[in-house]
C-alpha cells in the first residue's frame, strides 16, 4: 500500500523539492494550492506532466484561513503524512503584512492540526519552523536555544512551533518541528536576496541591468540547499518519534561573503556592479547572525548537507544564466569583455 502524503506549499521552493523526494519514493502525493488567478506551476510542471496522469500526483485548491478546505481533504483521503510548507515566507514583506502573515503562518497551523486530531489522529504532522525565531539569540543556535524574533514572520513561527508541541504533548499527536536554517536553491523567489543576486548578475551579463542594489550585507546566514533540507524534512517524520530538529550546515557567511562568491565564479569585481545600504531595502530590525548546530539531527537521523555555499552559489548562477540562454563558459567569456 501507497504512502499518502499532504503538502501544503507545495508550489514553492521546497514543496517542489519535496513532492519530487516523496514521488521518487512511491508516495501518493496531494499538492495542496491556494488559488490564485495566475497559477504558477512553473517548479512542479515537470512531475505534473510525468505523475498526475498516473494518479501518482493529485492536485488541490485550499485555504488556509478556512478550515472546512482543510478538514474535507483530510477525511476524505486520510494521509499518512502531512508537511505544513505553506507560509507568508518573505520576512521583509511581514513587516508590512504581520497581521496577515499570523494569521496564514501562525493560526493555519491550529487548523490543521486540530482537524487531524478531530479526523485522522494517526497523521503524522511536519511544521516548516524557521531559523528566524532565534533572532538576537547569539550563534550558534539549537533545539535549546531561547527564541527572540525580530520580525512578524519570526513570531508567528514561534507561535506555530508552540502550537505544534502543544498538539504533541497534550494528544499524543505525531507532531514535529523541523527548525531549518536559510536554504536556497535555483527555485528560490526573485524577492529573497541570494536568488536576486545570482539572477541579477545573469541579466547584467545580459545587458538588462547594470547594477544589483542591496541594503546590509553584512548579516550573517548558515546557508544551505534545499534539496539537503527537504531530505531531512522527510527524515523527520520517519524518526521512530515525534521530536524537533534543527537542520543548518553548521556554517555561516554575510551576504557580502556570498556576493563575493558569485562574483568569483566569472572572475568579476563585485564592488563595479553592487551598491549597498540602500534604504528600501533596511529593515526596521534586523537579525545579525545565525549559524545552527544540527547535531541531534546529525546523530539520531544520519543527516548531514551533501552541498556547501560554493556549490549552492554555482548551482544557482548556472540556473539563471541558462535562463538567459548562456553556459557558465559563455558567461565567463562575457564577463571579461565587461570587466575591461
């Protein structure tokens, strides 16, 4: 009998990665979507057009703020697994959308979670915590660390972390909390500043833009890819036991060092094609510096990141120069021509 597994968010950077990881092992997997009136099917065409034929893979429209949406899936299909990706994932945007961002990152979480304790107890359930609820917690942060958010989207994953163990220590629910640190990928959003960066530096080389415009490049992120931590997410849920990880490579560089980075690759100064602190792009509180310790997960699921931030950066500058019909060698040679 097929697994049956529920992804909320699966549209996304790591839903895509996961449905991919879940189909590859013989799940069934449901895609949970928020409708839209342009869908953007883009990261999940490929397994659309290979699975959904087959039954394999099952598509979805839900709302997050409406319970009844969530509820019917899940009496009618009864899942074995459910991973909650969805999320108002833009930490700069919840400034200006906290209200909403609690609401679908926070609250959502009750629903579901309630719904399955009501409906199908046996579901195991998976919350995308983030290494945003560290805040000014000073490095390295784990499983112990106390939580201090510096943004909206920071508390409400604080609250859904809660929610989560709640649901775990009061009903006995199979509820865990993976606590990834930043992890990127080339289906990462143009808004999330790494994609920017690889993406921006592909158009220049394109003669569509002459500069990429930054705010503080000296915060510190532990940096990793998503293909690692949709490995670990799945690893999760597998454990003999519900419990909370974090997942991080261990290491941390500022955005000026992942600058830097890409910029080496075509063999490019960084400081003729970067203007930083600019003020549409400084937040009201910033987090300085995060870098996680994934030991336990390390040592109780055998997990540990196959990439590190010079692989991270290749595959993504690689992934938007294709974009622009270019190979890393046409690249390299358009890089010369420029940097005279």
């Amino acid at each position: 009998m097929k697994k049956i597994a529920f992804i909320t968010g699966v549209t996304g950077q790591d839903g895509s990665y996961l449905a991919e990881l879940l189909l590859s092992k013989k799940y069934i997997v449901h895609g949970l979507l928020r409708r839209t009136s342009f869908l953007n099917l883009d990261r999940i065409q490929e397994i659309i057009d290979r699975y959904e034929s087959k039954g394999l893979l099952k598509l979805h429209y839900i709302d997050l703020t409406d319970t009844s949406s969530i509820t019917n899936l899940i009496i009618k299909y009864k899942p074995h697994e459910f991973y909650n990706l969805a999320s108002m994932s833009h930490v700069g945007i919840s400034y200006f959308t906290g209200e909403a961002t609690l609401n679908i990152n926070a609250i959502a979480t009750y629903r579901i979670l309630e719904s399955i304790l009501k409906n199908h107890k046996k579901c195991k359930f998976y919350q995308a915590s983030s290494s945003e609820m560290f805040g000014s917690t000073p490095p390295p942060q784990n499983e112990k660390s106390p939580f201090n958010p510096q943004s909206p989207y920071g508390i409400s994953k604080v609250a859904a972390y809660y929610t989560t163990r709640y649901f775990r220590q009061a009903h006995g629910l199979f509820a865990s909390n993976g606590i990834l640190f930043n992890h990127e990928s080339p289906r990462r959003g143009l808004n999330f500043v790494t994609r920017k960066i690889t993406h921006s530096l592909a158009r220049i080389l394109s003669g569509y833009e002459k500069k990429i415009y930054l705010g503080d490049i000296s915060t510190r992120r532990d940096w990793g890819h998503s293909k690692d931590y949709v490995r670990g997410i799945w690893m999760i849920l597998q454990h003999k036991r519900p419990e909370d990880f974090v997942l991080s490579t261990g290491k941390n560089y500022s955005i000026e060092d992942f600058v830097k980075k890409t910029f080496k690759i075509l063999g490019l100064n960084w400081k003729k094609f970067v203007s930083t602190n600019n003020k549409n792009f400084l937040r009201p509180s910033e987090v300085r510096n995060l870098q996680g310790n994934s030991n336990k997960a390390r040592k109780l699921l055998k997990w540990k990141p196959i990439y590190n931030l010079d692989t991270l950066c290749l595959d993504m500058l690689k992934s938007d120069l294709k974009l622009y019909g270019m190979t890393l060698e046409q690249a390299k040679e358009k890089a010369k021509k420029i940097s005279k």
